[in-house]
C-alpha cells in the first residue's frame, strides 16, 4: 500500500496532532474535505494552509461541491447552486444558454475554491438518468439524454479548468442504473454490455474535451464482471485505458462506503489489481486502519 497514492478525509475544523504526523511523514496524493471540516472561508484557507505546512505545496485538496443537494461548504455561492438537472431541463429548451449558464457557474464557483486553496472538485456527474434507477443520483445527473450530458458535462470541465481546478467526473461506468445506494449495499446492474458500452463513452467524450481525472463506480454490472468496477480490470484497464484511451487519472469512489465491502485494507488490496491511480479513504477512523497498516 502507497500513501502517495491515497486522498484521505480528515476529522474536523483543524488537524489533528495524529493527521499531522500522518501528513508530515507519510504524505498522502491529496486530501478531501466534507461538511465536518467547513465552517467559513477563514476557516478552509487555514485548515489547507496547514495541511499544505505539513505534507508540501503540492499536495491536492479536493472536494464535493455538484451543486443541489450535494455541497459541502455552508455559505454562498455553494449553497446556492442549482442541481445538475436543472441545467439539462433548460437544454431542452435553450441549449446554448444552458451551455453558456453551466460553464459560467462552473468559473464562478471554481473561482470560489481556488481562492481557499482547492484544486479538484468531484464533479461532474456523468451518469445517465434512468427513473428506475435508484435515487441516490436522481437530480444529480444532468439528463437521461447522452449527447446533452457530453455537451454540458464538457462545459462545465471546461469552466473549472478555467478556474485553475481539475474536474473529478463520476461515476465510470454509470451509476444512473443502479438499484441502491452504494454508500449502503453493493448496486447491481444488469444490462448488456453494448448498452453500458454506449453510456460509458460519455466519459470518453467528456475526457477528450480535457477532463483529466474520472471516479469509478462501486457497481457490478452483472453480464460484464462479478466485481465492482472499481476492483475491474476489465472496466478501468481494457476498457477505460484500452478501448477509450485514457491517460489521466483514475479515482476510486469511497473505499469506506459498503458499496465496497467492510474493510478498508481488503478494499484497498483489491484496487491494487484494478486501474486505480487515486484511492479515496474518506472516513478519518479508516484512514487512521490504512496508516496502521503501513510497515514500519
């Protein structure tokens, strides 16, 4: 197991004398900020400030800000922001409105974190909407129709790149017909593989437009795999690597979510035989089991 590897979520407001001493001397690729560590703007620029004293400058400083019901940061313009579907709604009617809407939300808000000192945002979604998927995305996706999602998807990339943060897309191979909430079970799809293979390349298309980094699902798509796509060789390297040819990065979802099984170690061994680059431990009793587990 590699640390350099991890993007680990810390405990509160401030570090802790044990994260700093995990920052200082086994530095981490990044770290991820949830509700629990946001307070005010004061607040974030000294907590990534500090972060950034113990593990260096370049570490990364991630975070979950789609818009609509998830944000993470309790003040404007975050919890402000329309949800994803919003702006495929408008699409219908105004598509180069909603293109130009997306893409200047996306600046302002990447404005917004790159002055606290963020560097990637784990949006967009680029999950297909299905209404017999479960709701867990619901909103979150921005149409049940491809090229719409490509169209603002690559906007919104584009908007955040503007603003100096790296786009985070989500969730490879799509999660919009799962049948749970992976946070809480193991989703299950069972559709072909030519329709997965369909709704995949969105990423594909969305990667060529500049997004460099894509979250993998913890879903098992019955017909294709036994194993979540985060564990997939199949998924992440024959056909997001192989097949798509994409050379940036690939981020786990969660490891600490069910979706992934029980146990932080055994989800981390399991990405080892997968296409993983970014492995995401964001609950801080799980990061504290990954650095236990380090040799000495």
């Amino acid at each position: 197991m590699n640390p350099a590897t991890w993007v680990i979520g810390l405990g509160g407001y401030t570090l802790t004398s044990k994260e700093r001493h995990y920052l200082h001397h086994s530095p981490p690729q990044g770290v991820i900020l949830f509700s629990r560590n946001c307070q005010n703007k004061v607040q974030i620029t000294e907590l990534l400030d500090d972060v950034r004293q113990q593990a260096g400058k370049t570490i990364w400083a991630a975070i979950d800000e789609e818009g609509g019901r998830v944000h993470r940061i309790p003040f404007a313009p975050f919890n402000q922001r329309p949800h994803a579907a919003s702006y495929g709604a408008l699409f219908e009617k105004h598509p180069e409105k909603a293109t130009q809407t997306i893409y200047d939300d996306a600046c302002h808000t990447g404005k917004y974190l790159a002055d606290m000192g963020f560097t990637h945002n784990c949006a967009p979604v680029l999950d297909v909407f299905h209404a017999q998927g479960h709701g867990i995305i619901g909103q979150r996706a921005l149409s049940h129709d491809k090229d719409t999602i490509v169209t603002l998807a690559s906007a919104c990339v584009r908007g955040f790149k503007k603003a100096h943060i790296e786009a985070v897309g989500k969730h490879f191979p799509g999660h919009g017909r799962a049948n749970a909430d992976s946070h809480l079970a193991v989703p299950t799809v069972d559709v072909d593989l030519e329709t997965l293979l369909q709704e995949a390349d969105i990423f594909r298309q969305v990667a060529k437009q500049g997004m460099q980094h894509i979250m993998s699902a913890h879903v098992i798509y019955k017909q294709v795999s036994n194993n979540i796509a985060t564990f997939s060789p199949y998924w992440l390297h024959d056909v997001l690597r192989e097949k798509f040819g994409f050379q940036g990065k690939i981020w786990s979802d969660d490891l600490c979510m069910r979706g992934a099984g029980e146990n932080i170690i055994d989800a981390l061994q399991h990405t080892q035989q997968s296409a993983c680059n970014i492995l995401l431990i964001c609950e801080p009793k799980q990061v504290a089991q990954a650095y236990a587990a380090l040799p000495n």
